[in-house]
C-alpha cells in the first residue's frame, strides 16, 4: 500500500457512525491492556482516566490489568507504568485546570506513559500542541493512525504507535501517510530511450563558497536515475565545480536559457546566492520556461506568485517558509499543516515543508506525509532532496507525486546506508540506487 490513510477527528467519528460504542470500548480497552501486559509484564499500572470514551477505554483497560484508576484532577500514586486516558481525538484548545494538573503529574512520575489513541493535550487533527502534552512511550491507537500522531509536535510526542483494528470500515481520508512502496511509482528507463528521455536536469546554483550545495544536488540527480545532468554556476565557480562533478555538464550561469533548450526539469537554488542578478535569473526561468521545476533554498528568496502549467514545487524549511508567510518561525514550528495550506492559498503550486516529518500539499489533492529521521538532520540532505525531485520531475511524474515519492526514497536511502551515525548527505546519495533497485 502506497498510501496509508491518516484520520482526522472528525474523519473518525463518521468512521465510527452506526457502531455500538460499547463494543468499540470493549475492543480498544482490551488491545491497551494487551500493549501493557505484553511490554511491561508484572508492572504496577495506574489509569489516569477521563470521562469520555478514550476515558472509558483507560477504565476497560485497568479493569482488565487489575490496575488502579485515578480521575482526572486527583492526585498519582506511585506507578511503574501509567495509562494515559484523559483526552481523546476530540481534543483541543487547552485543557482544563483538574486535566492539565493530571498531565503535568503524569509527567513528572517518571515511568513509561502509554497513550491511549493520542497523547492528552496533542490535537489528534493537526499535531498541534496544547500547553501542556503527555510525552508517550507508547500510543495504541484504533482503526486508523491519526494525522496529529503523524504531524510534529504530535509526532514527537507519541512514541512508538501500535495500530488496532477495532473493526471498523476504511474510508477516504484528506491525509495519507506515504509509505516506501511508492517508489514502484518512479519510472524506469525504457529499452528505446536515450541519456534525455531517461530524465534530464538543470541545476541551477553555487555561487563561490557555497559549491557543495550545486554538487551534491547534481550527484542526487544522477543517482535518482536521471540520464543527463547540466550545472549553470557563476563562472568564477566552475573550476570547483569541475573538479568534484565528472558526469555533469558544467556552463556558466549566462547559459543557462541555452542549457534548459535540453532539459526536463530545474532544480533552482542549491548554493545559488541571493544577489539581484540571480533573484532575476530565477523569476526568468520560471516564467519564460515550460519546465517543472523545484525551487530550494537561496531561490526561495527570489520566488513570488507566478502562474504556471508546469509542475512547481517548493522545498522550505520552517525558517525559510516563515519568511515566505511573514510569520515568526516558532509559529510554523507549532502549526505545521496550517503554515503548509498557508503556503498552498499564496502559492497555488506544490509545497513541501520539510522537518521531523515531511509534509506535501498541492492544490485540490490531499496532503501527503512522509516519516522523516534524524539521520537527515545534517548538512547538505536538503540539497540532495532537490537532486532527486528534480530527477523525478524530469521523468514525467505528476509534481505531488514526485515530491512525495522524492521525500519518501530521500528518507529511505538515509536509513539503508550503513552509517548509523556520523551519516553526512554524500552517503544518503550512494544509498539512493539501493532504495530504487526496490521497485
């Protein structure tokens, strides 16, 4: 399955129409105990339990470990394990004094929490963290996972996520979880296809000192599978550029209309500089070209509204998308999926928000996440994702699927090379053709 659907709260009460409560209860109350028992067998447990359902499913839970249940408000015994059950997906805003004095003693109790559906203070519909936020070390969650147990904060909030079939029907869901088999979805190269139908890529970028960015964005390209890859940089950086790229065509950044004549897709911004001259380069391939293009870094700075047919993706960080929003980076920091649909109203192309986890909007098309990890968390990973969605846009691919596929397979070739720590973005590029030797 390529895309595994993520729930919004609402999306789970239609989910859970026409079913008998008590037995749903019954179901989830049963698979957290089973979770307690398996992972903390002989452990004192205690269930801080709310009065709604997820608060019913802590009570069933409890009864069912011989546990102790405490109210919300009351005071917490000592506990080896604790039942988080205080909120459920229909939680958000703030919590209440009796519930937010509940959380902060379930954090300070020191012993594993395990979250029941969500973690208390976590909106189970966008991530979003409340003041106050239960830190899980499990979250069983029931039907389906949910879009804030996917989205940071709430990401980094839950723990490791357990999924429970409480025997209820899929449905279509506005939020997808995109899994590694969607790089079935890249292209291969055709038997009567040559180096520019299996993908060719303008790079466009590296200014003097800043060299690495263009290089590593080339080298992703080539080892996402693209047949041809041209670098326009400053000329006075060219000889740099010459000595770390064998395969690429080098030309100086006056080329670069000429270049694009044989090319299916810019990468726009590795390393690029933020000096006028390049500011207009920019808006002049995006408006004078009909290529997709992907639009990173130092050329985010240069990016205003245009209005093209082509695929157009945006690649922001947090900081970077704050600047395009004019909001402070704290707050895209703390709503994620907002800041991303902010973007999508203002832009009207594909947007991706990079982070803990990546998150893919378009328009009229549902949003996409990709699981991140920390492994990418060094210098240069940003460059090589631009290598590889260029790579993919020069393919053909449709420009959500492309950036979502690129996402996904940027993660996956993080977690295949064999360096656990110390990984730096040239050894994410040499694990690329290991992840799509999987299609």
């Amino acid at each position: 399955m390529e895309f595994q659907p993520l729930y919004t709260a609402e999306e789970m009460k239609a989910a859970e129409a026409g079913h008998d409560v008590e037995t749903l209860m019954q179901r989830a109350g049963s698979a957290v105990a089973a979770a307690v028992a398996r992972d903390y067998p002989g452990a004192r447990v205690v269930a801080v339990c709310g009065k709604g359902a997820n608060g019913g499913d802590g009570r069933i839970a409890a009864q069912k470990l011989g546990a102790e249940v405490v109210e919300v408000g009351a005071g917490l015994p000592p506990a080896d394990v604790v039942i988080d059950a205080i909120f459920g997906t229909g939680f958000h805003g703030e919590p209440r004094k009796e519930a937010a004095r509940s959380i902060e003693a379930i954090r300070s109790a020191s012993a594993p929490v395990v979250a029941v559906d969500v973690p208390s203070g976590i909106n189970a519909s966008t991530g979003e963290g409340s003041g106050i936020c239960v830190e899980a070390a499990t979250t069983v969650t029931f039907h389906g996972e949910k879009v804030g147990l996917a989205v940071a904060p709430g990401s980094l909030h839950a723990g490791r996520i357990e999924l429970v079939n409480i025997g209820l029907e899929p449905a279509e869901t506005r939020h997808a979880l995109v899994t590694s088999e969607i790089v079935h979805r890249v292209p291969r190269r055709r038997r009567d296809g040559n180096k520019y139908r299996s993908g060719s890529v303008l790079v466009v970028g590296g200014a003097p000192g800043l060299t690495g960015a263009v290089c590593l964005a080339a080298e992703a390209a080539f080892r996402a599978d693209a047949g041809y890859v041209t670098v326009c940089a400053p000329r006075e950086s060219l000889p740099v550029v010459e000595m770390r790229l064998l395969e690429a065509v080098k030309r100086p950044l006056e080329e670069a209309f000429e270049a694009a004549e044989r090319a299916g897709a810019l990468a726009l911004g590795p390393g690029l500089g933020r000096g006028d001259d390049t500011k207009q380069l920019v808006r002049r391939l995006l408006e004078e070209t009909d290529l997709p293009a992907v639009v990173d870094a130092d050329a985010l700075f240069a990016f205003d509204p245009v209005d093209r047919d082509p695929p157009t993706v945006l690649t922001p960080h947090s900081g970077e998308l704050a600047r395009l929003l004019e909001v402070e980076t704290a707050w895209v920091d703390a709503h994620r999926l907002e800041a991303v649909h902010r973007a999508l109203e203002r832009f009207k192309c594909v947007v991706l928000l990079k982070g803990s986890e990546t998150i893919v909007a378009a328009p009229g098309a549902r949003t996409l996440i990709s699981a991140g990890t920390p492994r990418l968390a060094t210098a240069g990973t940003g460059d090589v994702l631009t290598g590889i969605i260029g790579a993919f846009l020069s393919k053909g691919m449709e420009g959500q699927l492309a950036t979502a596929t690129a996402a996904r397979v940027h993660a996956d070739a993080a977690l295949a090379a064999p360096q656990a720590r110390g990984l730096i973005a040239s050894d994410v590029i040499a694990a690329l053709p290991l992840v799509l030797e999987r299609a």
